[in-house]
C-alpha cells in the first residue's frame, strides 16, 4: 500500500475506513493488509516512544459487523510483533482504557476496534495508552510508518480476556456509595436504548443491581445493521423512539448511547429530550451544587441561554472550539493553571469530567445523573427540576454549507478566508457584533433588530462543510438572521454553495419575525 493509501484512513485522532463492500466489486480500503501494517506500526510507535518491547495490549470491540474480522487480524498482527493480545470481545470505548489502569491485567496499551456512529460499513481503530487516547499527530506517525512496514517480530499469544463485567461493577459501587444505597433505584423504571450497538450491558449489569425495572428498555441485542435506528444521540429518529419508548411504557428515565458508549442523552419521565444543551446544563448544575464557582467547559455552538443558566449558579462557562479533544484539553489546560474545570462536554454527548480521568464515558455521565436522580427522587423532585430554569432559544438551526466545483480544489483556505473576511467587515455593520471570547470561525451576536440572537459560521474540522449555526430568542429570529447571514455570505457564492441556507429561508417564509 501506499502512503497515501494509508494517510486516507486517518480520521482526526482515530483510524477509519471503508470495512465492507456495498456493492459488489466496490472495494474495501479496510482490508486484512491495511489494519496488519496498521497494529504492527502502533507496536512500533509504542516500543519506540516508551522504551518497552515485550507489550501486552488488550482489544475490543462494538457491534459492527466487520467486527470479528478486524479483532482476528488485529490479534494475529499483535503476536506476530511478539505481543499479548488480551481480546476482551464486545465493549465500550471508555473501558478499553479503563482496562489499563488495572494493575493485575497489565496491559500497556489498548485498540479499540470502532467507527463511533458511522454506517454499518465503516470501522476503524481507537488507540489508547495510559496517557489517553492518542492524538491526531500520533495516528500520522503510525500511519508513516506502517507505510514503511515497519514491524517488530516475536512470538506472541492471543489470550481471551472478560473485563466488562468489572468495568460495569466500578459503575454499581460509584452508586452505592454516593447514595448510601445498596438498590438506590428501586422503584424506577429506567428505559436504556442501546441502539443495538455496544451498550446493552448497561441495563443488566448496572441498573439491573441497582434495582431499576428495565423492562422498558429496547434494542440492547448486538446487531452490526442497526435495524432499528442509528445508534447517535444526535439522531432525531433515534431520539424521538426514546422518547416514545419512555412515555409508552411510563418510564421514570430514558437513556440513549451510541455505537461504542462514549457518548450519550437522556430523557424525563414526560419523554422530553435532555441532549444537546439541556444535557450540558443538567452536568453543569449537578457539579456546580457540588463544586461551587467550577468552570464548566464546552464547544462553540452552545446557547447563550446555557451560558446564563451556568452564571446563575456562580459558575464560568469556557466556549471552545469543536471536538472532543479540544474540549478536554482546554479543561486540562485550565487545571493546570489554578482554575477548577471539573467538565469538558460537546453539544454531541461527548462528555468527560475530571474525576473520571477526563474519559468521554457516556456511561460513566448516565451513571453520576442516576446518582442525582435517585437522592432528587427521596425528596420527591424530578431530575427535570434542575434545568426548569435553562433559557430556552425560540429559534434554532443548524445549516451545513457545502462548496462550488470551483470552491472544492482549495476548501479550507477559501473558507478560512471567507470567515477571517467576515472578521473585519462585521464591526461595520449594522445590528451586529463580533461575540467576544469565541475561539473558532466567526460568532456574531445580532441585536433585536435584525434577529435577536446569534450565529456561529465556522469550517467543519474533517468536511469540505462550512456549518453555520444560528439562535434567536424571538419568535421568527431564525428567519431573521438566516437573511443576514445570507447578504453576509453572499460575497463568497462563487466558492461556498448557499443553497441550503436560502432552502432554509425558503422553508420559513411564514415564520414570525
């Protein structure tokens, strides 16, 4: 393969790729070669940067269908580079580096065998060490050198290895003992939708010992199809069956993963949606209560109402740019300089608390709300009771632009230019004003006149996409700043495609304004 067959694969901080043929004779770049060179390289990578060769490195996996195929290929390149490989068979993203810090299994390091919640024919590989997961610069100098086909050699041993079930255990005793209770959620049915990915351990081997009825839960059966619905709490199908499922059956709570568990929302006992910024804000009061004056740590397109809420309970919310890991290593940063950030979360269910090492666990966040939720339940509140306060937008959207023919050879530049344009001619213009402490694209707040809100136009960090985000706390605003917006972009047509934007005016013709 060549180098650039394999720099094709790299995703961010991950490895993903094309694992299963569509149709026939369309080719996978996933393949049995590509992932060997692939875990033979990461042996290297570690060997070289941590001065160990003789390695042990445990290997999980979701629901996908390629599953088995990649797990085989990954163990066999593993022992062929004279390491262990501990298979610990289907799992979550979050305890494939839990696994590393329990001194009794040992292992160096883990791979984690997953494409979150991309179509059932992608997958892909998740590296972690006891440092993290690794960064966007780690999976290119492993990529490097599997193009080399660098490789150690020895003789390895693939060894079958159970660790959820102690993964899940550390979860029940975290209950326990926050609440004093042995079955704290006696009482409460508790619907988990697992999407039929990795999560439906949650229900019997976490709630189940708690004491929850989880006979209203749905989809917990492994299934690489996901027939029902995709496994992402950024879903509306997926989110509105929750809710579905938890007003048919009168549930107390509703909980929703994705594929591999690093993410995750909820929902009331009423079935209303707590995701997005309604999540963010329910983290924010329950670790606000605890560690009061706490900054709270997220990404830029959350809502200025989120923003108030948490300054109302004596807190500092950071707005910072997109991605999991710039979230978290914001929160660290902060820390490091004498400022408490217990909380780093995205608007998409990524979710990582300080306490918890700073892991995006969606099962770990469900867990602490569950903590609350059964103390708020002795004193007869709901867990709805927190956020009745949040401000809510009257109009919110998201629009994704994509670009020309022409706009296409050179997107980023043209669309960082675009933005950094837009920059200078803002401060000019009337009803509008650059939004201060904002650390990616352009946020632009607009006064009563011309929408009552604010916008965030930003380029997408993996997509030729330049996503624009807008919220208005009038009635009809959206319609407003979406027709700002479009004489604001108007400049750029020739490389940036409006279509979708003027869709969106379009589709709100008779909205309120």
């Amino acid at each position: 393969m060549a180098r650039s067959d394999f720099e094709r694969l790299k995703s961010g901080s991950d490895v993903r790729g094309t694992a299963i043929e569509r149709t026939a004779g369309e080719g996978i770049d996933l393949t049995d070669e590509a992932v060997g060179a692939i875990v033979r390289a990461f042996c290297v990578w570690f060997s070289q940067k941590y001065g160990k060769k003789e390695l042990t490195i445990a290997v999980g996996h979701d629901s996908r269908l390629s599953a088995d195929r990649l797990t085989d290929c990954t163990a066999k390149a593993l022992a062929a580079s004279g390491a262990t490989a501990l298979c610990i068979g289907l799992c979550s993203t979050p305890a494939m580096y839990m696994i590393l810090l329990e001194e009794d299994i040992g292992a160096d390091a883990s791979i984690m065998i997953t494409a979150s919640h991309l179509p059932y024919y992608m997958n892909g590989l998740k590296f972690f060490t006891r440092e993290g997961g690794l960064e966007g610069k780690d999976i290119s100098a492993i990529l490097a050198l599997a193009a080399e086909g660098r490789s150690l050699t020895g003789k390895g041993a693939v060894r079958q290895t159970e660790y959820m079930s102690r993964y899940c255990d550390g979860l029940v005793r975290l209950v326990r003992g926050k609440t004093g209770n042995e079955r704290p959620l006696s009482g409460k049915k508790i619907a988990v939708d697992a999407g039929n990915g990795a999560g439906g351990f949650y229900a019997q081997k976490v709630l189940g010992p708690l004491g929850a009825d989880i006979s209203a839960c749905q989809f917990l059966e492994p299934d690489g199809h996901f027939p029902n619905h995709i496994p992402n709490p950024e879903n509306e199908e997926a989110m509105r069956s929750l809710s579905g499922r938890v007003r048919e059956t009168k549930a107390d709570f509703g909980i929703i993963f994705d594929t591999d568990v690093d993410r995750a929302a909820c929902v009331d006992k009423e079935g209303k949606e707590i995701n997005r910024n309604r999540l963010i804000a329910l983290v924010a009061a329950i670790l606000l209560e605890e560690t009061p004056g706490a900054t709270v740590v997220t990404d830029s397109v959350t809502s200025a109402g989120l923003t108030k809420f948490i300054a109302a309970r004596g807190g500092t919310h950071c707005r910072y740019k997109r991605g999991y890991k710039n979230v978290i290593d914001k929160a660290k940063e902060l820390n490091a300089a004498g400022v408490y950030a217990p909380l780093a979360i995205e608007t998409s269910g990524h979710a990582a608390l300080k306490e918890n090492y700073f892991l995006d666990d969606g099962a770990y966040l469900m867990t602490r709300i569950l903590v609350t939720l059964a103390k708020l339940a002795a004193e007869g509140k709901e867990i709805s009771d927190l956020i009745a306060d949040l401000p809510e937008p009257a109009d919110s959207a998201e629009v994704r632009l994509g670009f020309t023919e022409a706009g296409k050879a050179d997107f980023k530049a043209k669309g960082n230019a675009a933005i950094e344009d837009i920059k200078q001619r803002v401060p000019a213009l009337a009803g509008m004003a650059l939004a201060p402490d904002n650390y990616e694209g352009v946020r632009i707040d607009f006064d009563t006149e011309h929408g009552n809100g604010w916008a965030l136009i930003r380029m997408s960090l993996h997509e030729p996409i330049v996503p624009v985000n807008f919220e208005s706390d009038s009635a009809g605003g959206g319609l407003a700043i979406a027709k700002e917006l479009l004489a604001l972009l108007a400049p750029y047509a020739a490389d940036i495609d409006l279509t979708n934007l003027k869709n969106y005016i379009e589709n709100h013709k008779g909205d309120r304004q």
